[in-house]
C-alpha cells in the first residue's frame, strides 16, 4: 500500500483536496512541550528533515530541528523532478521555489553511439496534469525549506551536530547534541527522525547501513559560467551525456551557471593521478559532445569528487524513530530523484509519526506502510539505474517509441509518478520484456556491459572486505 497523501498528488483538476483522513495528522497530542523532551527531533536541516518538520510542527506537535551547518550552504542535486511541485505548494513555498528556478520541461540524453540526440517532454507523460519542474541552487532550495519550518512553528538550531543517539527499551529516545560554542545538550523527543542525508546516522550506529550489492558508481563535478545553454522551451532542460566511463549530468541554473558532472565506474575515478581540476578537464574531453558545449565556459568552483554513491540500509525505521531520504538509501542521482524520494519519504514519515504518537498500538502497522512508501520509488528507479549503461538501455533511451504507450510511461518514471494512481506498473512490465528479448538479440554487447559492471561492483566490495 502507499501513502494515503498520495491521492492528492492524482487530483487531474490540480486543486488538491485534502480529506480529513489523507491530509490531517489529528491534531490529538499536539500540546506544545517545554525545554528538552520534545514530540519528535529532527536530525537534518535539508528537503527531507525541513519537510517534515514543517508538518508536523504545523499539526502543533512540539518539533526540534537540529542542523550542524549553517543555511544557505551548498549541496549538489539541484534538478527537481515534476512531482515535487505539489509537495511544494503543500508545504506553501511554490512560489518561492518558482522564484529561484529555471523552467525544466523536460531531458535531453545524448548518446556516442547515435548521431542524433533525443528528447523527452514532461507533458507527454501518461498523466500530462505536471509539464515541468524547476532547475534550482540547492542552497536556496534548502533554505527556503528550513526557514519555512520554523515559520510552520519548529524549533530550529543551526550549527548543532548530535553525537550520540540512545533508545532505551520503554523510555524516550535520548539524544545528545553538542553546538559550535562547545555546549552539550541532551534532548528526550517521544520520536526521533534521521534526516541527516549521507551522514546516514542511525544507519551507522546500528550497524544497518550496507553498500549497494547491485550497483557502484562515483561522482565528480564543478560549475561553470559562459557554457553554452539551449534556447526558449530548451533552455532549463537537463541533459544527460553517456561516455566511456559512466555518463555526464549537465544542469542549466537561473543564474547563468551550468553544473556538470560525471557519475562513472569507481575504478575510473581511482585511477586519477592528477588534481581534481585536470582530471575532471581530462574527463570532460572524453565526451566531445559536453566539450563543445563547454568550450567558452570557465570553471567558477571548486571541483568535487565523491566515492561510491550506492548504498542502502536493512531497516527504515523502528519502534521511536524513522530515516527519511538518504538516511536510508541512495542509488545514483541519474534521474535526479533525490529531493522527491526525500520529500516523499518526509509526507509519509509524518503520516506514520502521527499514527505512531496518536495510537500506540497501530504503531507498527504505520511504521510498515512507511517503510513500503520508502522502498516503492527505490525498486522502480533501481531497475533502470542499474542498467542505465548498458547499450540496450541506451538505445531504448535513444529510439523511444510509444508502442503500448510506453514512451509515456518512461516519461511519467522521469518525472517521479510513482507514488498515485497513474497506471505506471503493467506497462514498465513491458518495457521490462522488451528490455529482455533486445539483450538477447545483443548478446554480445550485453554480455560485455554486465561484465563491465560486475567487475567494478566487485572491486569495491573487495576494498571493503580486504584486511
């Protein structure tokens, strides 16, 4: 089952009603409480954590939102997908959202092996009800989202790292937190949220959190300024750059800027022996497509590489606390889902937490459905990321064709329609099959792409498990 807010998100006549059941979370234990035993600590300032504190905080449950960096502070991730957009206008923040972004219509992907590029619009989705999303500087984004928590009533602290995380059998959960200045404070919340992204804090605390058996890539990236940008309807648009080693995000922003990054096999990225700066120029010559567009464009920030991307953990939740986001899990930021899963996981976590604080003994039942919401998206986009290299994929990407509609429902996976009613499920089957009978016309280059990408999942589970 999924989240029951998700009806919301399927109102065709883009009004939104909210029943009493889907939307309210029953104002019943909403008592504001005093000093340092709130309802629910929120561990992470960023989409997922500032999301569910506002919803909460806005139910009148007494919300702490603890954030060890200071806003606005940078975060990579900045392509939104379609379905964030009536999240934002639940949370309220649309039009500030609109206002630092970039329209984003749709993705263009370019391939080496094809002459031609090819382009997907978000309005010919099955449900053409959401046409565009928003390209954004995450640090406004994250900001506007924190700020607009502590307006829905949340008590935020900013430059609060929590050190230790304690859940006594029967009692309240006791967190303890230490600020910039050194104090050390020492809360005891009814419920605790582990919104703290990367970092993935209960995850390591509990020993859960494991890598990704079934995928392994690194990053690098940087910005840039005076790229070339395509024009009108084009110009927000994402577009995604396969190569040698991985493939390219390339994200036009409001300001002017470009980021750009590559997402590739972790042996390439370990075979660099140069600064981060000329090695990401190298790999930017390997996609002479990118390299063109980037042929007048100055590099305006620091470069950064990341290690394997791909992890997830055993368990989203437990009997006082939950993980939102990538607290819990990430695969790879191909299809720029990572604000939506985060988004989505905060509505259905504050959904469970309010069944949880308001009805004890349907807790566990709330807390499954929560962790069934939390791996629904992860399943689908997983089956593609996955095979995302491959050339059947990529031709599949490459020559789209809309035979029994499935064009439109690759569209409607792009732009994060999962989680309704748009009848996505029998039709990715068939894109499945399809997928399957063309691997087995293209034996070969399957057979080579599977190897390629074993061998490298298998390097970075040996460097895990070397002595």
């Amino acid at each position: 089952m999924l989240s029951d807010y998700a009806k919301i998100l399927q109102n065709k006549a883009g009004k939104y009603p909210m029943s009493s059941h889907e939307i309210s979370f029953h104002q019943e234990t909403g008592q504001q409480a005093a000093g340092n035993s709130p309802d629910v600590l929120v561990v992470g300032g960023g989409p997922a954590g500032s999301t569910i504190s506002a919803l909460l905080a806005g139910q009148g449950y007494d919300v702490v939102l603890l954030e060890k960096s200071h806003h606005p502070r940078f975060h990579i991730g900045e392509s939104l997908l379609p379905l964030n957009l009536p999240l934002f206008e639940r949370l309220g923040v649309e039009k500030q959202i609109a206002s630092i972004g970039i329209l984003k219509y749709g993705a263009e992907f370019v391939s080496p092996d094809h002459k031609e590029s090819s382009h997907f619009d978000f309005g010919q989705a099955l449900d053409k009800s959401f046409p565009y999303a928003y390209e954004v500087r995450r640090s406004e984004l994250d900001e506007i989202l924190f700020k607009n928590a502590i307006a829905k009533g949340a008590r935020a602290r900013e430059g609060c790292k929590v050190t230790k995380t304690e859940f006594p059998s029967g009692a309240r959960a006791v967190v303890t937190s230490q600020s910039e200045d050194g104090q050390i404070t020492r809360w005891q919340p009814r419920f605790v949220v582990d919104a703290s992204g990367r970092d993935t804090l209960l995850a390591n605390q509990f020993g859960i959190k494991q890598r990704n058996k079934k995928h392994a890539s690194a990053a690098i990236f940087g910005h840039f300024e005076g790229a070339e940008r395509r024009t009108g309807k084009e110009e927000g648009n994402i577009t995604l750059f396969w190569f040698e080693h991985g493939w390219f995000w390339y994200i036009p922003l409001a300001d002017g800027s470009v980021s750009v990054g590559a997402v590739c096999w972790p042996y390439y990225l370990k075979s660099r022996k140069v600064a981060k700066e000329q090695f990401f120029s190298d790999t930017i010559t390997l996609c002479p497509p990118l390299a063109e567009r980037l042929q007048t464009a100055k590099l305006v920030s620091p470069v950064t590489a990341t290690g394997n991307f791909s992890y997830t953990s055993s368990r989203s939740s437990g009997p006082n606390y939950l993980m939102l986001g990538d607290a819990f899990s990430f695969i790879d930021p191909v299809f720029s889902t990572g604000v939506l899963l985060a988004m989505n996981s905060a509505f259905a976590g504050a959904e469970a937490i309010n069944e949880c604080l308001r009805n004890p003994a349907m807790a566990s039942r709330a807390l499954k459905k929560f962790d069934q919401t939390s791996r629904h998206g992860l399943k689908i986009f997983s089956w593609i990321i996955y095979r995302m290299t491959t050339p059947v994929m990529r031709n599949l990407f490459m020559q789209p064709s809309n035979k029994f509609r499935l064009q439109e429902t690759l569209l409607s996976v792009l732009a994060g329609d999962l989680f309704g009613d748009t009848p996505v499920q029998f039709r990715l089957m068939l894109f499945k099959i399809i997928y399957y009978l063309q691997s087995m016309v293209m034996f070969k280059e399957s057979y080579r792409a599977w190897l390629c990408r074993k061998r490298s999942i298998q390097e970075v589970v040996g460097e895990l498990t070397a002595p």
